[in-house]
C-alpha cells in the first residue's frame, strides 16, 4: 500500500515530468496558449501513458530484450492513434486545436520514459499508479501554463472572461515567447517552493536527533 | 526456439494484434470524422447564406473572369470553372450562392466566402477563410465589425476603401486586399450563377 | 563603483579615464538632440513616454539587483540609457501603463535574468520594443503626425515623401527615429568622444544602402525611414550585446543589414530593425570567437 501511494505521489510534484524533470517541452511550449488546449493536451498525453504503461508493464516478460524498444514504440503508437481517431471524430474542435501534436506524442519523452525506467520493471499494479501519478502531473502542469497564458494574453479562462474589461490583454503571452516565459517562471516558483521544502525537511531532521 | 526466432514472432504478434486494433478503431470513426469534415465546409457556406440548410455545388462556366484569380477556379478543358456553393433553405428552395475569391494581403493570400442573397443579389454575408496577416494588426480583418460593413453591397455599387468602408487603423492594406477580393469578381458570379441556374 | 568580478585578457592594456558612467553619460548626452527634436514635433508625449519609461527601467532595475542580493549600481546609467532608448523608439500614442510595463520586462527579461550589465546578450531596449510590437501590434503601430493617423512611410510607396522631411523629421513614425539630422548630430558626438565605431553604423547602412540599389529600391528612402538610423547609431553601437573586435564589427553590421533587407523586402513585419539586430547579438559571441586576434608570434607558420 505504501509503494502505491508513493509512486503515484512523486509524480504530481517531486517528480512532475513538466516543472521537475523537464521532458516532454515541445508540446507543453506549443499547445498550452489557452487553457483548454493544455488540458487536452495533458488528458490526451496521460490517457495514452496509463494505457501503453500497463500494457508494457504486462507483456514485459514476453518481449526479447533487444526488440523492446521497437515493441514499445509499436503499442504507444497505437493508442495514440486510437487516441486521434476517436478524438478525430467525436471532438473535432480539440483534434483541430491540437493538431500535429497529437500523433507526435508517440515521441513523447515522458512516454518511452516510464516504459523504460518503470513500466518494463515493476509489477503492473505499480506501473498503473505510477502512470496515473505521472499523468495528473501532466495534466496540472498543462493547464496552469494555459490558464496563465490565457489570461494575461486574452483576459478569459476555459473561455470565459474573467479579466475587467479595461484589461489589455498581453498579446505576447498567446504567442511563441510567452510559452517560454511562462514555462520558465513556473519552473522557477517550483524549484523555489522545492527548495524551501527541502531545507525545511533538512532543519527537522536536524532538531530530532 | 533461437533467439532471433521469437524475436520475429513476438514483433510480429504485436504488430498483428495492434493492426486489428487500428482497423476496428478506424471502422468505427470512419462515418464521424466524413461527417464532421463535409460540416466544417458547409458551416462557412452557412454562415455566409442565412437560411441555407443544405449545399448544391454549381460549375459555372463565366466568359471574362478576372486574370489574377487563379486559386478559386481550376482549368477544366482549357475552359475557367468558379464553383459556386448554392444554398438550399428547408424546403429545397436556394436562398443565393456563395463563391470564394482571394486577393493577396500584407503577409499572403486572403480567401474569403462571399455569400449573394437569391432575389437581391446583393451581399448577405462574408466570412474569411484563410490568411496569414499580422496577428493582433491584420487579423481584425476577420472581426464581425470589419466584415458586416460589406453586407447589403451590390454588383452597382462598387466598394471603396474610405467611402462605403472604413479601413482597419493599422492595417490599411489587409482592408484594402479584402476590399479588392470582394469587389473583384462579384459582377461575374453572380453573372454566372444566372446563366447556370 | 565597486567592481565585483575582474575581466581578464591579454595585455596591452590601455589606460584612460573611462568609466562605464562616462561612456553612459556620452550616449545620454547624444540622445538629448534626438529626445528634443521629437519633443518638436510630437510635444509632450515624447516628454511622458521617455521620463516614464526611463524611471520603470531605473527602478526596475533597483528592485532586481536588491532581490538578487546584488551592490545596487543603478547610477552608472545603463538603465537609464534603457530607458531612453525604449521611450524614444515607440509611437507617441502608447498609453503610458505600456511604456512602463515595457520597460520593466526589457530590464528584466533582457538584462537582469542573465545577470545584469554586461551578462544580457541582448539589447534590453530592444528586448523591450520586441515584447511590445509582439504584445500590443495595434497601439506599437499606431503613426500619427499633427493627429493624423497614417502608413508609416515605409508601407506606403517611396516618392510620396520628400527627403528633406524625411532627413529633418516631419513624419510620422516613433518618436525619435524620425529626425535623421538629430540622430547624425547624437551620433556625431558619440564618434567623437571615441564611444561609437565608426565602423557598425557604416557597414549596417551601407549594407542596406547597397542592396536596395540592387533591388531596385530608393537607397535613400530605405535609409531615412524608419528606425533604421536611430537603431544602427544608438542600439547597433551598445558594447555589451556587439562584437568587440574591429573584423567582428564589420561582420556584424554587415549581417544585420542584409537581416533587415530580407525582412523588409520579403517579410509580412512592418519593420525589421528591431529583429535584424537582435539576431545579431545573439550571433555576437560567435564572432567574436571567430574574429579573436592572432596571439602574437602564433598561428602562422614559421617559414611561411
């Protein structure tokens, strides 16, 4: 029990892919100018990491060492394609937004990731927590990058206006630049928060003994 | 069993398995995604035709076309095809047409929809395309401010920058490539939409 | 000033009275012909937009260095010169909350996240003039001249402008780009104090000059009109951001002036100015490690 809750605990903040990590960029820099778009974009990212996870996590054994990664990169593909036909047809306004970024999460690094460092090692029941954890980090991180860009470069949230209106939205924050600035700034608050955490941790431990 | 051996067969099975997989996926997406595809083009074509429901596709045949329109027609038998959308209302009855026109703007090619009522023959709607102007300048183009000014225009009364339409602040040749692309061809579609009606 | 870090390079050295306040003070001295000249013709928003955006930078740049637990230097004047440099460089209609908010992120974005003067790679003038074109298109390209809004002329045809309104200022445009003879006198003066090398600005213009003849274009035109001027005498010469040696600087603006031709020929950017010299800073530390000076008696073959 307590190897579930940890594994799906480090990936929200300790090992979050976006802010800790840092793989997986292209999509957070290109999709996250609104809030929804990050959202999708993260459902869409975790949705295919919690199936190809469990999946590698249960044929592990049967697949030869040298063919792993071909294997794997066989199965990711085809959930994303599933992904993107389904999405293709039942949401066609977000299959729209998401564009060529959709099948490129095959390439994903945070995919082959944790097929590689986790899935291909551990039980199944583990790699599910693990992808689940690593999924919600992903979707968190996404749509804050997007509810930031969103608001300062347009005044609305999810759509709706939340801005006054005497608010100028900050075109730059929608655009290629703002990615970077945001992507940048929220790394920074989280490596601080991080920080902080640690010395704290560090100071306890110190006073107990 | 030798190690290359099962190397082929698990490879293999996956990919069999996954190839079943994508073709029942694809199967069951087929009919949505055909049907969201012909939406997206007649909902520019509705937007533009109040009251249309349905569309008709018309390949006229008009005599003088303007030479630099190259995009909006192709060349079938060495004659100049436009294609003009009629739009059906409920009842099957056609509320006008819409054709496209381009004209190139400040960062490329404007295309825009031009929506003529039936009985009127004037503009009832007109709704951008496709463009690449500059983001934040060029763009207000496609704002309903811009583009509503065109409507209730006719072949008699040509458009002009200034006069029948105020020009974008700060995008004075996205107005006028817009204007351009307007005014260009309507006296021969609605020429041509008579004579193939 | 208390100078944190040493540089080290080879000798020779030479020593002289120059201070980097000196150098600033030469370059806000040779700005006052230009802020002048667009007071003339703009009034008192070129007074508004240079004094605001000069503070915003100022204490942008007090604030960062206290936070950064840094010896707070904005006296030496690089922030000011920002400042000034940003304020004259935008159209005279931008709301005054623009000017400071660009200022604030040139300082920064462009100077202070790479660890103040001397660390940005990028003119943070610039720097800011690029956040502002990208985030507020509309107001950032708003002309006006006695209270008529207009293209800038480089949208409209050549020949709709007389050079000697275009050389004295009596158009529309940002306010301090548009008066060549006080940019000249600016830049006449840094030249003269040894602060400008003759060499950016010559092979920036000339550049520019030479392929709008083979383009077909009016040379004197494309030179007089827009920011071209003001940005290869004022932002083309900063220290920090262009290469330091002599070859690199012939390099430099040569670059530049065929990045702003291109733009300006065939790109959908209604002025290029501000992107053709920022691409060469960032190509800045490149060149000057191409261009480095031969150590002496190295290099060369002995018997060659």
């Amino acid at each position: 029990m307590k190897h579930f809750y940890s594994d799906f605990i480090k990936g929200l903040w300790r090992e979050n892919p976006t802010f800790r990590l840092l793989i997986g960029l292209c999509p957070t820099l290109a999709v996250t100018n609104n809030a929804l778009g990050g959202f999708s974009m993260g459902v869409s990212t975790a949705f295919v990491l919690i199936l190809s996870s469990t999946m590698i996590s249960l044929v592990k054994h049967l697949i030869p060492d040298k063919v792993r990664i071909p294997a794997y990169i066989v199965l990711i593909a085809t959930f994303v394609t599933i992904l993107e036909l389904f999405m293709n047809a039942y949401l066609p306004a977000i299959y729209a937004q998401l564009g060529i970024f959709l099948p490129l999460i095959v390439v994903n690094c945070i995919i082959l990731g944790r097929a590689e460092a986790f899935a291909s090692k551990m039980p199944v029941s583990r790699s599910i927590f693990d992808a689940l954890g690593m999924g919600f980090g992903i979707i968190w991180a996404l749509t804050s990058i997007g509810i930031m860009r969103e608001l300062f470069g347009t005044g609305q949230v999810f759509g709706f206006q939340v801005m006054p209106s005497s608010f100028e939205p900050i075109g730059m924050m929608t655009a290629a630049p703002g990615a970077f600035i945001t992507l940048g700034t929220a790394v920074a608050i989280v490596t601080y928060i991080s920080d902080r955490i640690a010395k704290k941790h560090a100071k306890g431990k110190k006073a107990t003994e | 069993m030798g190690e290359s051996t099962r190397m082929i067969i698990v490879l293999t099975v996956i990919c069999m398995i996954s190839a079943g997989v994508l073709a029942w996926a694809y199967n069951v997406t087929y009919e949505p995604i055909l049907a969201n595809r012909a939406r997206a083009l007649h909902s520019s074509i509705f937007q533009v035709l109040p009251g249309a429901e349905d569309v008709r596709v018309i390949e006229a045949r008009p005599t003088s076309l303007a030479e630099d329109d190259e995009y909006s027609t192709k060349t079938v038998d060495s004659d100049q095809v436009l294609l003009l959308y009629q739009g059906l209302n409920a009842n099957g009855k056609s509320v006008g047409f819409a054709y496209l026109s381009e004209e190139t703007g400040y960062g490329g090619i404007i295309q825009v929809l031009i929506g003529v009522d039936e009985n009127t023959e004037k503009i009832v709607g007109v709704t951008v395309v496709e463009h690449s102007e500059t983001a934040g300048i060029g763009t207000k183009i496609e704002e309903e401010g811009f583009k509503s000014q065109f409507i209730g225009k006719g072949v008699n009364d040509p458009i002009t920058i200034g006069i029948d339409i105020d020009s974008i602040t700060g995008s004075t040749v996205s107005s006028e490539a817009m204007t351009k692309a307007i005014n260009k061809n309507l006296g021969v579609a609605i020429q041509a939409y008579r004579e193939a009606k | 000033m208390e100078e944190t870090r040493f540089k080290i390079s080879p000798s020779p050295h030479i020593r002289d009275e120059d201070s980097t306040q000196n150098i600033m003070l030469t370059v806000v001295v040779a700005l006052l012909p230009v802020w002048i000249a667009a007071t003339y013709f703009f009034g008192f928003d070129s007074i508004r937009l240079v004094v605001l955006s000069s503070l915003s930078a100022i204490i942008t740049e007090a604030i960062c260095q206290k936070l950064r637990k840094r010896p707070v230097t904005v006296w030496d004047g690089s922030a000011l010169i920002t400042g000034m440099l940003l304020g004259l460089s935008v159209p005279p209609t931008l709301p005054s909350w623009m000017i400071v908010f660009g200022a604030a992120v040139a300082i920064i974005v462009g100077k202070q996240l790479f660890g103040g003067l001397g660390g940005n790679p990028f003119n943070p003038a610039l720097v800011g003039r690029a956040i502002l074109v990208i985030s507020f298109p509309s107001p950032m390209s708003k002309w006006t001249i006695d209270g008529i809004t207009t293209a800038t002329p480089l949208m409209e045809s050549a020949g709709n402008f007389a050079y000697h309104e275009l050389f004295f200022g009596n158009i529309a445009g940002s306010i301090g780009e548009t008066s060549a003879f006080a940019i000249l006198l600016g830049g006449i003066f840094m030249y003269y104090r040894g602060v400008l090398d003759y060499r950016m600005p010559v092979s920036f213009l000339g550049t520019v000059a030479i392929l709008s003849i083979l383009l077909g274009q009016d040379p004197i035109f494309q030179i007089l009109s827009g920011s071209l001027l003001f940005a290869a005498i004022f932002m083309a010469s900063d220290l920090v951001t262009t290469p330091v040696t002599p070859k690199g600087r012939w390099i430099f603006g040569i670059g530049a002036g065929v990045i702003l031709t291109v733009i300006r020929t065939w790109g959908s950017l209604p002025e290029g100015v501000t992107y053709s010299i920022l691409l060469m800073n960032a190509a800045t530390p490149l060149i000057n490690r191409y261009t480095r000076p031969r150590i002496y008696g190295r290099g060369v073959k002995a018997n060659g």
